[in-house]
C-alpha cells in the first residue's frame, strides 16, 4: 500500500435500518471500531421509518387544520428516547435527551408556521426532515465515545453546499469539496471519527436543503470524493448488490464485481441499494465503492470499480422501476422529425416534468415520464397543437448486462420471456450495460421473475 493511500481515509456509510435501535447502532459501533486504523468518516441515515414520518408529519400541517402531526412524530421520539437510555449513560446521555427535546420544540414551531403562513412549502420540509440525520448522527458519535472510539459529530450542512432545489437540491461540486475538507480533516489529523448525517446539505446562505430520497449514499461518495478516500463503503441490509431485488425475486445471486457504468444504471433503474446519483462523484477518481451488510459483516460483499465481472453475452441483474407514464403525441401539422422532437421536449422541460426517454418520427413523439402532478399541465399544452395518448401505471424493466458479440442468444431469450407480458422495448438504448422495456406495472413483478429464471438462473 502506497504512503498516500495509507493516509487516506476510509468512508462509513450506514443506512436506516443499520441504526434502526440500539442494537443496530452496536453493530455499527463495532465495525467502525473495527477500521479505525483506516482513518474512517461515517455518514449515517436517519433511523429507519423517522424520514418517513417526518415527511407525513409535514403533509398533515399542510393539508388538514384538525390533526396534530405531532402524534406521528412522537412515537419515533420514544424511540430515539430508548436507544439513548440504552447506549449513553450519565451526563453524555442527559445532553443528548436535552436535544431530542429541543429538536421536538423546533419542530413542533416550524409545523405552526406551515399551519399559519401556508407559503412556499419545500424550504420548510426540509429543515423539518433534516433533523432525521441531525439526531442519528449526533446519537451514533456520543455512543462511538462511550464505547471508547474517538468521534465528533460534524453538521453536514457545514459540508454538503447545494443549490436552492429544496427537496433534490444538487450538490455544487467545488463548494463542497472545499468545505468538507476544511470541517474534516483537522477532525481526522487528530485521530478523531467524523459523523456526519447524510442525505442534507445547506445552499451558500445556510438553507436547510436534502438531496432526495435515499440520498445519504450520494453523501457518502460527495464526501469519499472530497476526501480523496480510499474506500467508500455502503453498510445496508443486505450483503451486496444482487442479480434482483432479493424482496421480489428468491434465487437471487450476488455480484461481486460491478463497473461503475452498470451500477449505475442499476440505480437508475430501480436497484434501492444505491441512490442513482451514487457513483457520479467517485467514477473519474476511481474510488472503489463496496455494499456490506451491517448485519453480516463477513457475509461476502460487492464492490464497485472500473472492472466489470459481467462476462460476454451474460445479464448481470433485472431491476425494474414503477410509477412511469408513456405519452405519445401526434401533431396536428406535419413537422420535422428533429422540430417535434425539440418542441414536445420543451413544453415538458417548461412544465417541470423530467423526460427519461424519447423517440421521434415524422408520425410522432413518445416519451416516458416520472409520474406525478405536474404532467397534467404538460399535456394540457401538448393538446393544444395534436393528438396526446396517456398511459398511466407502466414500469421499466432494465436488464444490466454485457450485450458484446455474444448479446445476441441472450437478447433472443430476453425477447421470448417477455412475448407473454405484452413488453414493448425502449430503443434507442440508454447505454451498452442496459435493455430497457415497458410493461403493464400489475405484471412487473411476474415478468422480472421470469427474466431472472430463464436470463440469470439458467446461466
Ligand atoms: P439503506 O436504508 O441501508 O440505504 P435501502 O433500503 O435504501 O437501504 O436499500 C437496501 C434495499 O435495497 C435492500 O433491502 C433490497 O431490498 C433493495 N434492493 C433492490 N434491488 C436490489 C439489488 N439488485 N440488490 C440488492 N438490494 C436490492
Ligand atoms: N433518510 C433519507 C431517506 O429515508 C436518506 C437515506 O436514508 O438515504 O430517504
Ligand atoms: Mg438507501
């Protein structure tokens, strides 16, 4: 090992359910006692479901004038109440209870001020959602101390510098390498354990911001990238990545080794285990990246890194995504291919509605699209100037594999599984790791089962 790797540090990500009570976070302290030697920065989750509940705490003081959102809340402070009672002791433990308490009082203000004010909303949740990490973070460094390992813990929004998207803000790259080094490395120098929430960050005026659901993977990599770390690890519940969902799919098999391009599109397909922006700050760097089980630490593991394990001709994994729609339009007046392409692209690009892929003709335009409130204003406008046909309830089946010369018996497997789900395949393809195609979302879960049977098992 070089004298630079050596001094580099290692990144700890651990997700909900790893610090989902006391004996989770035993676990985690135990394997981050474990690494020290290799100068380890934790990031950590919220404890799991308290995300959850804050977001629909937030909704009820948005929505209703009778409830009281707190009644949701209050059973995730009772936990965060017991794991304390359980892991710190004397005035570490009396410290900590005092600012659960106070997160409760600021909490319990800021859904007044929703209730009253009934403004801009997204600026607001935020804040709200954020002490999730704000506490689990605080929680696991004073019971890192308590067990005897050195840890501090750091506000990542000291770290983390976001634009002004509330509630998927993206990361400004320079602003938060800096910061993460100025806030982390004397920590490190002095042989302490950062901990750090993940998933939250701050705009350059100190606006509470989040980077979307799941987002403390992605926190994990910014800060690993900042960081120039030597490893980034995921701690999860499960030991790797898998060749499916293993909650859909029974005979799933682990993949030791991904490349950075199939993981990725993995999580943009649907794979939860990585938060889709995961691998984008740590690909150039070439930063390995492994998912590990909390649970199970020597259960084996994946990694992530420039190498791919994925043979010729083989499918590595079948991920599929809910919750899109299919809009095709046809236009009133004849229009160039390119013309109709760029003008649908731009009414749904104005109305704030993502598209995910498109393909045109002289005939018409289709396009997928995440479902959700601002699509009915998209199409309100394409109808204007053509035809628009809306189906509603579709899912993406991607298949991550390798579909170099030997793609060709595979794609013909591939075609015949899906003959009987009515799938309709995506082309042009996103890229050469993935197969992307679109069926009915009520048979998803059969079809991504017989994909795996006659495309993964069978191999
Ligand atoms: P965390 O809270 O640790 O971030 P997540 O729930 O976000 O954990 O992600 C882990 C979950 O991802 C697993 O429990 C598993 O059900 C799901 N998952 C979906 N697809 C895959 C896959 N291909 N391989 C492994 N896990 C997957
Ligand atoms: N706590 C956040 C969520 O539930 C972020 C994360 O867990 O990655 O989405
Ligand atoms: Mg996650």
């Amino acid at each position: 090992m070089s004298n630079e790797n050596f001094r580099s540090p290692l990144v700890m990500k651990f997700g909900g359910t790893s610090v989902q009570d006391a004996a989770a976070f035993r676990q985690v302290a135990d394997i981050v006692g474990a690494s020290v030697g290799r100068r380890p920065v934790v990031v950590v989750s919220a404890m799991s479901g308290v995300t959850d509940a804050l977001l629909r705490a937030t909704a009820a003081a948005w929505r209703t004038l009778d409830s009281n959102p707190m009644e949701l809340l209050d059973p995730h402070f009772d936990r965060h109440v017991e794991a304390a009672e359980s892991l710190l002791t004397g005035s570490r433990q009396g410290e900590f209870l005092r600012s659960l308490s106070d997160a409760r009082e600021e909490i319990v203000h800021l859904l007044r001020t929703i209730r009253a004010y009934r403004g801009v909303l997204a600026p607001l949740q935020d804040e709200i959602v954020s002490f999730g990490e704000r506490l689990s973070s605080r929680l696991l460094a004073e019971f890192l101390v308590e067990r005897g390992t050195p840890g501090r813990p750091v506000d990542a929004r000291r770290c983390i510098v976001t634009d002004e998207a509330f509630t998927r803000a993206t990361p400004l790259l320079r602003e938060t390498f800096d910061r993460t080094r100025s806030e982390l490395e004397p920590v490190i120098a002095d042989g302490v354990v950062p901990v750090l929430g993940g998933f939250i960050g701050a705009t350059t005026d100190g606006a509470t911001t989040t980077l979307g659901r799941g987002g403390s993977d992605y926190s994990g990599t910014l800060v690993g990238a900042a960081l120039g770390a030597h490893e980034v690890q995921i701690w999860t519940d499960v030991s790797g990545i898998y060749s499916a969902d293993p909650r859909l799919v029974a005979n799933v098999r682990r993949i030791e080794r991904i490349s950075y391009a199939e993981a990725t599109d993995l999580a943009l397909y649907g794979a939860k285990v990585l938060h889709p922006k995961t691998i984008e700050p740590v690909e150039q760097l070439g930063i390995p990246v492994s998912i590990r089980n909390t649970f199970s630490p020597a259960n084996g593991h994946s990694i992530v890194s420039r190498d791919s394990a994925v043979a010729n001709g083989e499918i590595g994994a079948v991920t599929h995504r809910t919750g899109v729609s299919v809009v095709r339009f046809t236009p009133e007046t004849a229009l160039s291919t390119s013309r109709l392409m760029g003008e649908a692209a731009e009414v749904f690009e104005e109305n704030g509605v993502p598209i995910e892929h498109i393909a045109a003709s002289r005939a018409g335009v289709s396009v997928t699209v995440e479902e959700g409130d601002s699509l009915d204003f998209a199409l309100r406008r394409l109808e204007r100037s053509g035809q628009v046909e809306l189906t509603r309830h579709v899912a993406v089946i991607c298949l991550v594999g390798n579909f170099g010369d030997g793609g060709s018996e595979v794609c013909r497997t591939v075609t015949e599984t899906l003959a009987g789900f009515d799938a309709r395949s995506l082309h042009p393809h996103p890229s050469p790791n993935a197969r992307l195609f679109l069926v009915a979302e009520s048979v998803v879960g059969d079809a991504v089962r017989a994909l795996h049977r006659h495309c993964v098992e069978s191999r």
